[in-house]
C-alpha cells in the first residue's frame, strides 16, 4: 500500500504564544543583552497588578490593557514567546509593530530553549507606535523556532501586532494560533501551502 501524505492549509505546526507583562520601573533598553537581562529579572518576579501572564491566540491588538484587562498604559516590559515548527524551507517575513517607546527588540530563535544564545536573526530599536519592522528569516522544515518580542514602554501602551508573509506568498497575514497549527496533527515536513493569507490591519486604543 502507498502511503498518502495529508496537505497543510498553513505550513506551521505551534507550540505556545506566551505573553507576559511587568512593571517597567521606567527601564530604558540600550542594547538586546540589557533588555534580555532586565527582562528575565522582571518575569521571574510574576505579574503585579495592572499586569499579567497571559496565553494568547493572535498577534493582534498586542497591548497591556488589551490582553491584561484594567488601565495601566505606562512603564510597561512587554515579552511575547510564539513558539512553533517550520513545516515547509523557505524564507519567512515578520513585520512587527509594537509601541516600545523605551526600545525593544524581536528575534527568531532555532532551538526549543529560547535562548536568544543561539539566535539567527533580530532587530534593536526604538519601535515606536506605528514605525513597523520587517525581519526576513530562512528557516529549516522541521526545524523548532521561537520568535521573541522583549520590549518597554513609558506611555501609551499602543495596540501593536505581528504579521507573517509565509514562503511563495505575496500577502503579510496576522499571526494567529489557528494559522500556526493549521493541520498540525497530519502535516508533513515536505508539504506545501495552498492557501494565500489576507492583509491584516492593526488600531490603536
């Protein structure tokens, strides 16, 4: 009998989309390793009031008072983990846009530890509101990654985003839990998309 290989509509296979937010204390990011730092120190603290650790299943309207509920807007660490499975070769294109008024940073990293040690590409700026960043990473079928926002905020927590444009696509989509897993279940490494996402458009409160 001849095997038959089941057809991803999404090539991705998730793991988690972790996001977690912390009392800033008005930290100023001058470079990844000092943001990493200060944020590592912060999440191992937990969440105070007005924050929180949250699992989420898009990339949109990615704010404090959004996903966190309340009104707390300012001096604000942001950290999203999104952490999934390439299932198809190719170059893969974020654009992020986030309100890190204090700097931040987003990388792709290639092992499950997500460690930032082991990271293949990134950015550093001072990502404020509406000023998106692209990062074009060719990644492995198969391959596990993480993607990695580190970032803070003096004020006003503006909703930001995370969109993807898939390999052979034309189109930026938002990143999403259900375009992650697609047909995690039965996908295979070698298969290839059928499906062209949609262009997401991202508000601000």
């Amino acid at each position: 009998e001849t095997p038959t290989t089941a057809t991803p509509t999404m090539p991705w296979c998730a793991h988690s989309m972790k996001w977690k937010t912390r009392d800033s204390g008005g930290f100023h990011a001058t470079s990844v390793l000092a943001a990493e730092t200060e944020m590592q120190s912060l999440v191992a603290q937990g969440p105070t009031s007005g924050y929180c650790d949250a699992d989420i299943t898009s990339a949109a309207g990615l704010s404090n008072r959004n996903i966190c509920g309340g009104t707390t807007k300012e001096n604000i660490a942001y950290y999203l983990d999104i952490g999934f499975t390439a299932a198809t070769s190719g170059e893969y294109s974020f654009t992020v846009m986030m309100d890190f008024g204090d700097n931040g940073f987003f990388v792709v990293v290639v092992d499950e530890s997500g460690q930032s040690g082991s990271n293949v590409y990134s950015a550093l700026g001072a990502t404020n509101w509406n000023q998106p960043h692209t990062l074009n990473a060719q990644l492995v079928a198969g391959s596990t990654y993480h993607l990695i926002l580190t970032g803070f905020e003096d004020c006003c927590d503006g909703q930001g985003y995370v969109n993807v444009k898939l390999p052979d696509s034309n189109t930026y989509e938002t990143l999403t839990r259900d375009l992650l897993e697609g047909q995690c279940a039965v996908i295979s490494p070698t298969d290839t998309p059928t499906e062209t996402p949609t262009t997401a458009t991202p508000t601000e409160t």
